[in-house]
C-alpha cells in the first residue's frame, strides 16, 4: 500500500514549545496533490494509569481551562526534547502525586489525530505503586489525588468523569490489560 508523501512545508504559527501550525503540500496515495494541508504539531506526552497494592487506580481531580468543572485523569505529561517517554513517565508519576511503581508495562504510543498530527501519547500501566513522598505543587493544574476501586473507575468510565479522550483511553486500556 503506497503512502502519503509530505512535499513542502509552511510554518504558519509557532507557539513552542506548546503548538506549531504547519501548512503542508501532500500527495496522496492516489497521486493527488494538496498544497493546504494544515497540520498541528503538538509536544509528544506519557500517561500513566497506576495502581497500589491494594488494587486501587491513582487518578487526579483536577480543572482545567478546557473544562467546565472538575475532570478526572490519570497522571502525565508532556516529553521534554530528548528524554525516553518512560522516564518522562516515571518523573510524571512521581511529581504529580508522589508515587513510584515497582513494574511497568508499555500499552502503546497513538495519536489522537491521524490525519492532522497532534503529539504521540505514550501510555503506561505502572503495577505496585506506593508513595514515597508528597507530590510536587509547582504544576499549574490544582489537583487531588483520588485512589479508585476498580468499580468505582468503570462506573465514573461509563459516565463520563474523565471528560479527555486521551484519559478515557488511559483507563479503558488499562483494564484490558487487567482482565
């Protein structure tokens, strides 16, 4: 199967580290070719769903300008330049709450926009979470560390609490990979 080839390129806004705005001239597979394909580029992240001990998810309440109200989801964050996104990840899980993991299992790195870009979420479940000490309180998101039952994440799953896709995912495969 023969793929899209990327031609040019056109920085229309740059916003690093956070956004940049690219216009692309594309061919298709077909040979069409488009010279205003608008592309976003957004910092690659890590989210990690963990779990303690006692079988229960670490997740963030936490607002956040996107969002009317509170929103559930689990830690992360973006990937700084040259860092392997399960060190970012282990730094995320223990700046945002605190806690560290004795096992860690890749889930696997998507996009959330195959046709546009958007960053690389790299996601992780983190197996014997404990705290080892109290979670930074420099980030700029106000947040509370909620430990859920397994009942509780898939009742607040079925309705709607995590209000991100990239969260909802988190979670859902998480606990396929739980059984």
């Amino acid at each position: 199967m023969k793929t899209w080839k990327t031609l040019a390129r056109r920085v229309l806004l740059d916003r690093s580290p956070f956004l940049v705005v690219e216009e692309h001239t594309v061919e298709t597979p077909k040979g069409v070719v488009i010279g205003d394909w608008t592309w976003v580029d957004t910092p690659d992240y890590a989210i990690i769903v963990a779990i303690d001990a006692e079988g229960c998810y670490l997740a963030l309440n936490e607002t956040h300008y996107g969002t009317d109200g509170e929103a559930f989801s689990p830690p992360g964050g973006h990937i700084d330049p040259g860092e392997e996104p399960l060190t970012t990840a282990k730094r995320e899980l223990l700046e945002e709450t605190g806690y560290e993991a004795e096992e860690w299992q890749f889930l696997g790195s998507f996009r959330t926009d195959l046709n546009r870009g958007n960053g690389v979420g790299w996601y992780y479940l983190a197996r014997g979470a404990r705290k080892v000490r109290a979670a930074d309180e420099n980030d700029l998101e106000e947040h509370k560390l909620v430990l859920l039952s397994r009942e509780r994440l898939e009742e607040m799953l079925r309705t709607n609490q995590m209000k991100e896709i990239t969260s909802q995912a988190a979670f859902l495969m998480a606990l396929a990979h739980q059984g």
